[in-house]
C-alpha cells in the first residue's frame, strides 16, 4: 500500500515537472510587443497581429544592437 502511494506521489511530480517545462517552452515561443506611453498606460502587441508584424522587426533590431554593445 505505501509503495503504491509513493508511486503515484513520483509520477504526479513527474508529470507536474513535465507540464511546467512544456507550459514554458510555449510561452517562450510567441514574441510579443508591450509599448508604454507617457500616461502610464500600456499595450501589449501579439505576434501575429498585424501592428506587431510591423513593429516586431524593429524591435529585434534594437534588442540585437543593444546586446552588441
């Protein structure tokens, strides 16, 4: 009985871990753009809409420049 409790203890972790990893890998894969104005408020741009598709070329341009430095 107590192995049988550890077992699905050690896979449900597993799974959690496995779950977390993957939820990450995902989030990490969409670009996205966030502008802030002078007024405090802010808006966050999606990769795939259409303002991003053409802001998110400039802004990888200034995140490249900036790591040469």
């Amino acid at each position: 009985m107590a192995r049988g409790k550890l077992l699905t203890g050690i896979v449900i972790g597993a799974a959690a871990v496995a779950g977390a990893v993957l939820w990450r890998r995902r989030a990490r894969q969409q670009d996205h753009l966030d502008l802030y104005f002078a007024d405090g408020s802010m808006v966050s741009l999606e990769q795939g809409s259409p303002d991003a598709e053409r802001l998110l070329p400039l802004a990888r341009d200034v995140i490249e420049a900036a790591r040469a430095v």
